[in-house]
C-alpha cells in the first residue's frame, strides 16, 4: 500500500537525508587504495550515531550485519562490508547508505573510484549518474513510475549499458522499503501514478555489460553475471506541487 507523507514528516525525512548526504561525503573522501570496505563501514557507523536520534537504517534490517552496504566493481548491490575486502587502484566502490531518525528513513547511494580509473569508467559512472538526473526529472504529479524507468533505462541504453532488470528502487518512509516498486526500465504511463506527498528510492543500477545478475553464497551480494563492472547511484525524493524535491541532497 502506497503512503503519502504530510510535510512535516517530509521534512523529518530531509533530516535523515542530510546526514545520509554528509555520510556519504565522509565516505568519498576516505576511499582510496588500501582502506577495508570494513574501515568504512565503522566510520560511517561512528558519524551517523554522532547525530542525536539518528541510527543506521541498514543495520540489522532483514538481518543485515553492517551499516552499509559496499559493493565493488562487479558487485551491484548489498556488498557486506569486510576487514578482508580491500580496495584497489582502479576499483569503483558503491557505497548505499540509509538513515533513520525520528522513525522515518532516508537512502542514497554513490559510486566512486578508488585512485585512477580508465577513461571508459568514467565515463560508464558519469552517465549513470545522469541517469539518476534524468529519473528525478520525472518525478513530478500526475507522472508514473514507467516515466522515471523509461528515463533512466534512455540515458543508459544510449550509452552502450545493461539495465538490471531484477532491482528496482522503491517507497520509502516510516519503512525503508515500501510501495511502489520503482524499475529502471520501462514504458512511460505505466506503473503506480505519482501523487504529492509520495515519497521514494529512485536508484539506476547499471552495467558495463549484460544486465543479467546473480546471488553470491552469501545470500546478499547480487554480481553480475558476466563480470562486469556495476555503477549504482540513487536519491530519496518527494514529490511535491513544485517539483521533486530530493531529500538527500543539500537544497
């Protein structure tokens, strides 16, 4: 069941999302050749809880261990952070990061690269991120969910990459997963209509190569199938009179 939020409690969820955003930013500046995604996850854990009321979103959820999830250049999406897991000159590290605070949540998520990456990645995570630009752009009253897929799998079709189609982006709000489902690909005018006060999970999770992925044996990491490198890059954002507006992102 899909649930509008009042402004109030979009505002409230534009608090989580600050500290979402600042997280993240903390995250950004840490990544580098050597660091553990384990590392990160304590430092963000660390600054999150600095915050009063603020607790990780992530931690616990669905039996989650840690507080972010990072995935690492195959890997799309719910990578557990490990003191293993190191990265390297020429990896991309996503780094997905939620925040509840005062009962309601905020998500976003970022992928950046760990020192020098070739040309062509760069490339494949700046039109990602366009993507992601271009799904908000149709996140306005009286839209659909198909208008944000078909915008975001546009972008990144154009660009030569897969579409994953087994992961969408969501609601969001007193839960971090809610009604609707958000795909990344599709038919503009289908799916849920976007009502003011509604409030979601917009996140393109894009490959260099075939969309198809796979679970890992730890029951949480998705990879694609045939190895090759994932970008994943999302925003929370409400849907209001004047716009979207996007909760984890400094206005």
């Amino acid at each position: 069941m899909v649930t509008l939020k009042s402004p109030r409690e979009i505002d409230t969820m534009a608090r989580a999302g600050a500290i979402v955003e600042a997280t993240l930013k903390l995250c950004r500046r840490l990544v580098k050749p050597g660091i553990s995604t384990e590392d990160l996850d304590r430092e963000a854990e660390a600054f999150i809880r600095s915050h009063r009321g603020a607790k990780p979103s992530f931690k616990g959820l669905y039996g989650f261990p840690k507080s972010l999830c990072i995935s690492v250049n195959e890997e799309v999406v719910h990578g557990i952070p490990s003191h293993r897991r190191i990265l390297k000159e020429g990896n991309i590290v996503s780094i997905d990061c939620g925040v509840c605070i005062d009962g309601f949540h905020a998500d976003s998520a970022i992928t950046v690269p760990v020192g020098e990456v070739a040309p062509a990645v760069t490339r494949f995570l700046a039109t990602t991120e366009r993507a992601l630009a271009a799904g908000i752009e149709q996140a306005v009253l009286g839209n659909f969910t198909g208008d944000i897929g078909h915008a975001i799998q546009a972008v990144s079709e154009a660009g030569g990459y897969g579409v994953i189609r087994e992961l969408v982006g969501h609601g969001v709000g007193t839960r971090m997963h809610e009604d609707p489902q958000v795909p990344n690909h599709g038919k503009p005018k289908r799916g849920e209509r976007l009502l003011e006060g509604l409030t979601i999970a917009i996140e393109p999770m894009i490959t260099m190569g075939d969309y198809k992925t796979k679970l890992l044996p730890d029951k949480w990491t998705v990879v694609t199938a045939d190895g090759s490198m994932a970008a994943h890059f999302e925003h929370t954002v409400a849907i209001t009179k004047s716009g979207p507006r996007i909760l984890t992102k400094a206005a």
